[in-house]
C-alpha cells in the first residue's frame, strides 16, 4: 500500500513538474516582444527600480494613485541582473506567475489532505497545478508586468503555511504563516484582504477543534503567528497612518460603496456589479484590448462545467473545514471584483483564481469517482477518465495558445495601447547628447513610458514639452545645440521657417519597437538665431515679468459670426512661478444685452495649458495662436482687441504700463 502511494506521489511530483514547464513555457515565449512595450502602468514599476538602485527604499509608492512596493523591488533585482528594460518588467510578473503553478499545487494538497476520497486527495492538487498553468486569465497577467500577479502566489502561499501550521502545531510554521501574512500587504491591494482571510481560517479550525483542545492551546502557537505578522506589517501600518490621504488612494477613488449615496442606490450597483462578475467567469470577460481578446471570459466553456460542479461540491459539504475554508476564501477574494466600480474584473478577482483552479479540479474529479463507481468491471473509467481530462486540458491549451499567441497578437490595435511609439522615443532622446537643448511635441515628457526610456532624461530642465498642435516655443538664438523630436508636423514647418539652417534627421533613428516613422528630430547647432519673427512688433511688458514681442494678424476685419485669429509672441524676462491666464478680447460699443463692451473673447492659460507660463525660461519665445468668435449680434464698427494676463481664480490683472490691458490693434467688423 505505501509503495503504490509513494509511486502515486511520484508520480504527481513529475506532473506537477511538468505542468509548470509547460507554464513556463506559456509565460516566456517571445515575451521580449510580446507585448511590445511596457505601457503606462507597468512602466512605473520600471521608474520604481531605478530609484531603488539609485538608493530609494520605499515602504510604499505614492506614484500612480498609491501602490505597494514588492514587485517594484523584484524588477530592481531584474534591473541589476541584465539592465533597464520592459522585458525585465516582464520577466518579474512572468517569474511569479510560473512560481505560483506548483504554489497552487501544495495549496491544494495541504486544503484537501483530510478528504476521503483518495482520488479527490491525490489528484485534484495535480490537476489544479496544471489548469492554472494553461489557464489563459492566468497567462495574460502572467505576462502583462503588473503587481497584480504576486495576489494569487502570496494567497495561496499564506493559505499553504497557515494550514501546515494548524495541522501540525509548531510554532515556526505559525511564524512562516505570519511572515507570509504580512509580505501580503505588500503586493497589491487584494492582499490586505489577506489577513481577514487568516482570521476566517483560524476561526474555522477553532471551531472545528473547540472540544478537542481549550481555547489557550488553540491561542498560544498563535502567537507566533501575530508576532511575525506585526513585525513585517508594521512599516506598512505606519505609513498609512502617516500619509492617510495617499495610501489606498486607488481604493477609495474606485469604491462604489459610499455613505452619502442612498442604500438601496449602493445595493444596486453591488448587484450589477456582482453580475459582472458572474458574466466575466461565464459569458463576457474584460473590454480593455490590453489584455482581453473579444470580451473572452476568464474561464473556457469546459472548465465552466467543472467550476460549476466543483462549486456544488463544496457548498454540499460546507460543514467540512477544508469546504468552509474555501467558502471563506471565495467570499472575502471576490470583495474587490463587487466593490470596485471601475478597471479590470480579472485583476481585482485575481486573488480569488487559485481557489477557482481546485474548484475545476474538484468538479472532475468528482465526475471521474462517479463514473468509477459505476465502473462494476473496472476497465472503462480510466480511458474515460483520460478522454474528459484530457479533452478539457487541451482545449484549454488551444483556448489560451490561440487567443493570445495568435488572435491578440495579431491585433493591430492592441500595440498603440502599449504606447511603444513614447518608448521609441524616449529610447532616442536618452541617447542624444548630454549638452543638448531639447524640446518635444506633441507627446508628455512626463508620461511614465518615456521617462523609463529616456533614462529619466525627459524629467529634467533640459528637456521641453510643449503641444505643437496648439503653440510653437523656439529659443531666441541657441546658447547650445538644440535638438526639438517631433511627432507632428506643425512644428517642423515652423522650425523650416524661423531656423531654416537646422536639418531634419529622419533616417538613423531607433527601430526596437517598428514605430520609426513616428517621429522625427530636427537640430540646430549652436549660435544660430531665429530669422523670422512677428508680423507686426510691439514692447509691452507686464510686471516686469513677460513681453509681448509681438503678433500676427491676417485679417483686418471679420463679419459677425466669423472667427478671428491672432498669434502672439511671448517671452519670459524672468522665471516665473505662477500660472497665468491670457486674455484676448474683442471690444465695442456696449453691448445692450450684457451692459458690456465685449463682442468676443478667449480666456485661456498659453497654449491651451500645454505650456503654462510657470515652465517658461529666459530665452525663449512663445508662439501661441488664439481663435474666437466675434458675436452673432455685432453691429458693423471699428473694435479694438486687447489682450492681457490674469491669474484664476482670484482675477488679478497683471499691470502692463499705467493699465492692465495692452490694446493690440483695430479690427473692422463688416454688417
């Protein structure tokens, strides 16, 4: 008898084995290139490493609406090991989520060890390791490079040790439980659920044993437990009291629960949200191109079946501890998925998807001991056996290879979402030369992609961002060579205007990513000035602070109705600090409606608040173009526009000379 179950366990040691070579496999494979970039998100994980190697050891993350710090420690360690890249943000969550293949498989060996039925107990673990490895929700997270993916591993890792420790009392399996407990709080927000989950489990086991032991036996090898948990989960706790307003700010921002909503409002959007949620393991998974093909569910037609047995199974024989633990796991890791009104079903449920493997395990297995059991001779319930699991798992395989290997790989939305175009540049300009001036349009310098690629480059004072849809900014002369990357073209015919010395480099740039026809760099050396200017001049300066250089006008009248464009060219004397408003308004006999001499306006920070006048430097010129609309009601006349600054909300007018408005010139509005 021992030895048929030690070749049983073998044997389930090389399948286990097996399965995590094959996840293994589903994880690695092409992951340099797929997907193609880092994108937003896991590109701040990228930005995270740095600082750490550069010093910075956080507790947490303020960055992205506040985030735990474990995995961005774990893409340091990568960073260290082979360099700054997005396949070693990759490589961090695809490690985890190959580690978490056989952390499922002792998960639920350890939860289904006091079963009866020898079948359920060998086999469901094993067969649960292996769903997990080629379940195609788990691949996707696998892979996408977020903290998300340490939930399940460190679920199931909490439960294992817990459950060890409760099956054979020794305080340092209390103490390893407890450890496990407080790293949780470290992964991602599903795990502060993780200690509700402890508390649940420990409460079963207590009731499960109430007559077989006192209540001081059951309590004292926990104190190990809470020693450890404290010891690791006090600098978290710490924090959170200390910055109130950062920590959990996701949390808060996407709870649908809110006391000054109505009650019967708040239950029925933890219904829809609950339905959802049903929908998402069923019929229609997440939307977001990102990581969903076609609204795919998380879980394949055949596993359903499996789930949904597997499930009755359990709430059958919820008296039994190891049925309530899952029950209490179940209930407390889908809290998210119901209580979060926005972002992806299947990251908020990921702490749940462990539990949702032994569950499908559970189902068919139960269907193979049913047919064994109506088996009278023996010989037909293997095959049968092979023929339900095996056709199960390879579907599965197929549902996965295919839908993310073939059909969203083949996708040609799905790369722009990952924004690898902003890594290409980012790549370019890290690579520039260190003296350099250089100014961007029409993409953030600050967006977390280019920052990583960029090496942080794009942070610093040397680099400018500005939107060359909405405004040109050009230095005066350049004190230094002076690169501007451009994905728009207004910019560049501007720059072919006032510095027509420059030359446009298109060819040489970097192709990692296919997005080289993105953009394109325009250089201009040293000592060279702008040679184009404004079409009329003028020297207004308000405050001592800006100048108006000047501006242009096409037009000299306009009918009512029509639009009226004028550009002015600005200029700092000095750095400011404050965010100012500018003003251009169209200004006539008073008008009888409104008691007021305006005809027309546009009030708006410069450039449409893509380069406020906080960001500007000595040195540079400002060329910002302002559309109104004169009234539809305007009476034929002469009218003058003005032009002027203000700070909001608080409406004080800059002084310009002995008033606080420059009038810029007449215009004629024709009847």
């Amino acid at each position: 008898m021992q030895q048929e179950r030690n070749k049983a366990e073998r044997t389930a040691f090389w399948l286990v084995a097996g399965a995590t070579l094959l996840g293994a496999a589903l994880r690695l494979v092409n992951l340099a290139h797929l997907p193609i970039s880092s994108g937003f998100d896991p590109a701040y994980y990228g930005l995270d490493a740095l600082a750490i190697l550069d010093g910075d050891f956080p507790i947490y993350l303020a960055t992205n609406y506040g985030r735990e710090v474990l995995f961005s420690y774990m893409v340091a360690a990568i960073y260290a090991a082979i360099g700054l890249s997005d396949f070693g943000i990759h490589l961090a969550s695809a490690f985890t989520g190959i580690l978490t293949i056989p952390m499922n498989y002792v998960v639920a060996r350890e939860l289904l060890r006091r079963g009866d039925d020898n079948l359920q107990r060998l086999w469901a673990p094993v067969l649960a390791a292996v769903i997990l490895a080629v379940s195609y929700w788990h691949v996707v997270w696998s892979r996408f490079g977020v903290r998300a993916i340490l939930a399940p591993f460190f679920v199931s890792l909490t439960l294992f040790l817990l459950l060890r420790a409760l099956r054979k009392r020794r305080p340092q399996d209390y103490f390893l439980a407890g450890l496990a407990a407080g790293a949780s709080l470290y992964t991602y927000q599903i795990g502060q659920l993780v200690p509700f989950l402890v508390l649940a489990v420990l409460a079963i086991d207590w009731w499960s044993h109430r007559k077989e032991a006192s209540l001081g036996d059951i309590l004292r090898p926990l104190l190990w437990l809470a020693a450890a948990f404290l010891a690791v989960a006090l600098p978290m706790a710490l924090y959170a009291l200390q910055n109130p307003d950062v920590f959990n700010q996701r949390v808060r921002d996407v709870a649908v629960v809110e006391t000054a909503r109505p009650l019967l409002e708040q239950a029925g959007t933890l219904v829809e949200r609950l339905l959802i949620l049903l929908r998402f393991f069923s019929v229609e998974g997440d939307t977001h191109g990102m990581w969903s093909v076609g609204r795919l569910p998380g879980v394949d037609a055949l596993l359903l079946a499996g789930l949904v047995i597997g499930l009755l199974v359990v709430i059958w024989s919820w008296r039994r501890p190891a049925a309530q633990v899952m029950l209490a796991w179940l209930l407390i890791m889908l809290a998210p998925a119901i209580l979060a009104g926005s972002g992806a079903v299947s990251k908020r449920a990921l702490g749940v998807l462990p539990l949702i493997t032994i569950l499908i395990a559970l189902g068919y297995i139960t269907v193979i001991s049913f047919i064994r059991s109506r088996d009278e001779n023996g010989r037909f319930w293997r095959p049968a056996s092979g023929v339900i699991l095996g056709g199960a798992l390879l579907f599965s395989l197929f549902y996965s290879v295919n839908n993310y290997f073939f059909v969203w790989a083949a996708d040609e939305d799905k790369d722009g979402r990952f924004d690898p175009q902003l890594s290409e540049m980012g790549t370019y300009i890290a690579g520039l030369p260190p003296h350099e001036q250089i100014y961007l349009s029409a993409d953030a310098p600050n967006h977390p992609n280019m920052l990583l690629h960029s090496r942080l480059r794009t942070a610093g004072d040397d680099v400018r961002g500005f939107n060359g849809w909405r405004c040109f900014v050009y230095p005066a002369a350049t004190t230094r060579d002076t690169t501007y990357v451009l994905s728009e073209e207004n910019s560049v015919r501007n720059l072919q205007i006032f510095y027509p010395s420059g030359t446009l480099q298109e060819d040489g740039l970097s192709d990692e990513y296919g997005y080289e026809d993105y953009f394109v760099a325009y250089h201009i050396p040293a000592g060279e000035t702008a040679v184009s200017g404004p079409q009329h001049t003028v020297d207004a300066v308000w405050d001592e602070q800006i100048v108006l250089l000047g501006y242009d006008l096409p037009q000299e009248s306009a009918a009512p109705g029509e639009e009226i464009t004028v550009t002015l060219y600005w200029s700092p004397l000095r750095e400011i600090d404050t965010r100012y408003t500018v003003f251009v308004h169209l200004l006539g006999e008073e008008n009888p409606a409104t008691g007021s001499p305006l005809w027309g306006q546009k009030d708006s920070e410069p450039c449409l608040g893509f380069y406020p006048t906080a960001v500007w430097r000595e040195g540079e010129i400002i060329r910002d173009e302002v559309n109104f609309t004169v009234a539809a009601d305007a009476p034929p006349g002469m009218y003058d526009l003005a032009v002027g600054l203000y700070t909001w909300p608080d409406f004080t007018r800059l002084r310009v000379g002995e008033d606080d408005t420059y009038m810029l010139a007449q215009i004629a509005i024709r009847p």
